[in-house]
C-alpha cells in the first residue's frame, strides 16, 4: 500500500506532532511505500516570513530523520520541490464546488470567529486533494479532525473520474488505532496555537523546567487518584515501559504522592526516550549536504510520480494528446 502523509513546518515539533503523525510515518514505513513530505506551500496561509519558512522546514527535515525516518525505506521531501502538484491542483479546482469548500471546518471555523480568511485557506482541501491524487496514495493517516479533507479529495477525484475516465486512485483515511492525542501542558490537546507545547528538541533542562511547571489540580497528597483522567499519567505512559507504566499507576490508586514526583519521572523518562534522536540531529546538522541530497532524490522520486498522474490527467481532460 502506498502510504501518503505531510506535515507543516509552521513552527518546531512537539510531543503531540510525534505521538499524533510522525511516529505512525516510522512505523508505516516498514510495511508500506511511505511518502512523506514537509508541507512548505500549505504553510504559507500562516507564515509570511520567507527567512522563518525556510528555518522551518529545514528543522523539519532534520527533526524527521532524526526520529527515525529511514530515506532508504520511505520517501521524504518538500512540497513546493513537486511542481505537479501545484498544477494538478488547478484541474481539481476546475471542478470543485463552491459549496464543498464552504463547508470546510477550516474555513468555517476561521470565518466564524470573524478572522480574516483568505483564498489560500479556502482553497486549502483543494491543494491537499492534489497532494494526495499525485501519487496514487492508497492511505492516508489523518486524526479524526482531517477525515473531511480526505472526503472532499474523494468526491473530487470522484467527479473527475465521472467526467474523464478513471484517473485518480481513490484514497481512504487511515485512522490509526492508537494513535495518541496528547495533552500538553495545561492539559487541553497540545497545539502551538495554545501555547502549551513541550518540544521534542528543546535544551533537555529547558524542558524539564516546562515539565515541573505543568498545571495539576488541588487534591490532597493522601488521596488516591485516578491515572486514566490524570494529563502528567498520559504523558508519562507515552514514554515509559509497560512495568514503569504499572508501577506508576498503582502509586496513583494508593495516594500518598505529590506531583512534583510524577513530573521528576515524566522528566527522566522523556529525556532518556528522546536523546537518542537528539544526538542523531547533531550529527545530521553537521551534514548538510547529506539532508540536502536526501530531500532532492526524494523529490525526484515523488516528481516522477506526478509527472505520470498529471500526465494521465492532462491527457483526460484534454490539455495533452493521447
């Protein structure tokens, strides 16, 4: 199956961008053709900073190979290196109703709040349809808040094919059992946008020191506790063994414990999880000319698969004869 995902460079990665996407795209990869790419042109709705941009994805670049995306066994590259997909975005946009984009919870929810919202997010589905149709992606993992994205690529390629044939492999949404949704530091769902994020290559004692300021409630040390409704629980068990899971749980049915203990273990328990990759980064960081050369024969690989969709589908349309 050939596994397609992207991920913005609209900021450094977090704890959630890992345990929610970056970890599944490891883990895909062992079993699936995975392309994966550093989605520059979706970034530029939010970031108009071309010195920021350009900071962004190549931090993306190094924090993905860091954490385990092997190039020899996934595809990885950056969006705007693909310029097919820009113009087989146009053909999609031909047929795309107005409608179906209004609906759009991006869109909508911008809107609703009476912000500012401009063409690049309103066509924001449309770019990602091309992001997917391009390669013949059979899979794409999404959290559950993607899953109308993924139904409005459908009903495009759908309604291509109806007009010109079959052109489009018909994708479907993989949502990913297990898949975490992690809290972060106030215990809402971690999001840059919330200012509660805890990175995965910040200084080790920075972060420790982000740890040991996690909001916790007022309850007593004596009382139990329950671990399943605790955030610092949730964060700890994305770390820890099973065993280390088990026994901080049963501290928490007993009682008799602080959360400052709890947030020293999420501490030691995330940083002996994490320095691997961080030594990894330095050296990639050394190597720039070794990034480089894996993200342009990674764009080469996934432009010769556009070519041929965008090809396929110029041909069906009318643009190029057959």
């Amino acid at each position: 199956m050939r596994v397609l995902s992207g991920i913005q460079p609209t900021g450094r990665f977090h704890w959630g961008n890992y345990f929610g996407a970056i970890k599944q795209y490891i883990d895909f990869q062992e079993a699936h053709d995975g392309y994966y790419f550093i989605a520059d042109l979706h970034a530029l709705t939010t970031i108009r900073d071309p010195l920021v941009l350009r900071g962004y994805v190549k931090d993306a670049a190094l924090d993905l190979l860091a954490l385990g995306l092997d190039p020899e066994r996934a595809t990885l590259f950056v969006q705007s290196d693909v310029p097919e997909v820009s113009q087989l975005c146009w053909l999609l946009m031909t047929g795309a109703p107005l409608g179906l984009l209004e609906r759009c919870h991006a869109y909508k929810d911008k809107t609703s709040k009476g912000l500012r919202a401009d063409v690049g997010l309103f066509t924001y589905p449309v770019l990602m349809s091309a992001d997917i149709l391009a390669y013949d992606s059979n899979w794409v993992p999404v959290g559950e808040d993607q899953v109308q994205h993924i139904e409005v690529c459908r009903d495009l390629a759908r309604s291509f094919n109806s007009h010109y044939g079959e052109v489009f492999t018909m994708p479907e949404a993989k949502i990913v059992p297990g898949a975490a949704k992690v809290p972060g530091t106030d215990g809402e769902k971690m999001s840059k946008s919330y200012n509660n994020t805890l990175g995965l290559f910040e200084e080790p004692k920075e972060l420790r020191k982000k740890i040991m300021r996690i909001s916790t409630d007022s309850r007593p040390m004596e009382d139990a506790k329950d671990p399943e409704t605790d955030h610092l629980f949730q964060l700890y068990r994305l770390f820890a063994s099973t065993e280390q899971i088990e026994e901080l749980r049963a501290i928490y049915l007993k009682g008799g414990f602080g959360y400052g203990e709890v947030k020293k273990r999420l501490a030691d328990v995330s940083d002996t999880y994490l320095q691997p990759a961080r030594v990894r980064r330095a050296e990639l960081e050394s190597n720039p000319a070794l990034v480089a050369d894996i993200l342009s024969k990674g764009a080469a690989k996934a432009r010769e698969r556009a070519r041929s969709v965008l090809l396929r589908a110029e041909r069906a349309c009318g643009l190029k004869a057959t």
